[in-house]
C-alpha cells in the first residue's frame, strides 16, 4: 500500500492507494500515530480513499483507533471519494455512522 499525509490546518488529509490489510496497517497505524503525538493540533481526519482497493479486519480497526482519538480532540472522521466496493465494507463495518463520506477534500476542508 502507498499512503501520502498533508496537514492543512487542524486536519490531517491521508490518501491511500492499494490494500490496507494485515500487512500493510501496522506501518500505516505506526505513522498516524506518529503524527498524531506529533501535531497534537490535529483535529480532523480526511481519508481519500479513491485510490483503496481493498480493506479487511486490521485496517478498519486501525481507522477506528484514530476515530477514537479524534472524538478525544473534538474531532471528526471523513471519508472522501470511497469507490462503491470500499464505502460498502466501511458502512457494513458501522463507519456511516461515526464518519462522514464527502465527494472531495475541499468539500470538506470547506465545510470544517
């Protein structure tokens, strides 16, 4: 998997391209905390997930675990450009209800 962060004010945007699975999570849960310790002005999470082809068990609980910080900071979730396959898997998994999904990054960064 490849993964991208940026920082735009008190939201972290990660963008994610292949398969976050029990291989590939540990590396990714390693550096969101990283960053997160490390900006502690982090409020938001934006992930684009367009570029995501497949999600299992570890990589949605990676995502809840920094969902959990988030709602610690007062912060939201966001999930942007989700394919049908990958926003399926996130919304069977219960994230329609903790998260939000957008259709870009700006809409978000907009609206936050």
């Amino acid at each position: 998997m490849q993964y991208h962060f940026q920082l735009e004010g008190q939201s972290l945007i990660a963008t994610l391209r292949g398969e976050l699975d029990l291989h590939t999570s540990p590396r990714f849960k390693e550096e969101l905390t990283r960053l997160f310790e490390t900006h502690s002005n982090v409020t938001h999470l934006i992930m684009d997930v367009k570029g995501l082809s497949f999600v299992d068990s570890s990589g949605l609980g990676v995502i809840l675990g920094r969902y959990r910080e988030l709602q610690e900071r007062g912060g939201r979730l966001f999930f942007v450009q989700a394919n049908p396959q990958i926003k399926r898997i996130l919304q069977m998994s219960g994230f329609q209800k903790i998260s939000e999904f957008a259709n870009s990054t700006s809409d978000v960064l907009e609206r936050i």
